[in-house]
C-alpha cells in the first residue's frame, strides 16, 4: 500500500518547523519504512519496532553521538553507500536479528496487551 499525500505533506510541514524532531515509528521492514518516508527530506525513520533507525536530518547534522547518552545505542550501520537504505543503523549486529528470536515472541505479547487495551489499534504480523 502507498501512503495518502496528505499524511507525507502533513509530516513535512512538521519537519520544516524549527523546533520539531521528527521521527516515524514502525513496524514494518525498514524497506519498506524507507520507501514510504524518504521522500519527506529531514524525517527520522525507525523500523522493526526500533531495532533500526535513521536519525532526523537536524540530529545527522549537529552530529550527534548518542552512544555515550543511551544504554541502547546502534552498533552497526544497517547499510553501505548508495544503498536505498543507506544511513540506517542497526540495534545489533545483523545476526542479531536471524539468531535471537526471543525479544520477538515477547514483544509481539507485549503489544497484543496494548491493542487490547487501546480503542482501535491493530497488531499486524
């Protein structure tokens, strides 16, 4: 599915005011994250609930280092120049995600709580 034009321009306009960071939370692959958010130049990109992510454009910028403020910060770059993805980094190494499927199991029972609870939210596998 593409996304409405009204939803990109709305999250434009976000990322064209001066004081506003934004980033968009997914689940879904971060191919398909990425193809459906680069063209807003400047937006901050996370996919797979996280485990990659694209910092916005005013943070890549300042050149912020957040491996020294966060427990949890990236330890690998996702993929190389001139990819389609370039710039994205990667919570783990890239075995990580093939080799550890136990954060997954408890996660997806984690949010399978939260849409429960919160009206009109959906898990989608």
């Amino acid at each position: 599915p593409s996304l409405d034009p009204q939803v990109l321009e709305s999250l434009q306009l976000l990322v064209n005011d001066r004081p506003n960071y934004v980033t968009v939370l997914s689940g879904r692959e971060k191919s398909v994250v990425d193809k459906w958010f680069r063209g807003v130049p400047g937006i901050g990109m996370c996919a797979e609930h996280g485990f990659y992510s694209l910092l916005p454009e005013k943070l890549q910028q300042k050149g912020h280092d957040f491996t020294s403020e966060t427990p949890h910060a990236p330890l690998a770059v996702a993929a190389g120049p001139g990819s389609a993805t370039c710039g994205w980094e990667c919570m783990g190494g890239e075995t990580a995600l093939a080799t550890d499927e136990d954060w997954k199991t408890i996660a997806k029972a984690l949010m399978q709580q939260y849409a429960k609870r919160v009206q009109g939210s959906i898990l989608e596998n």
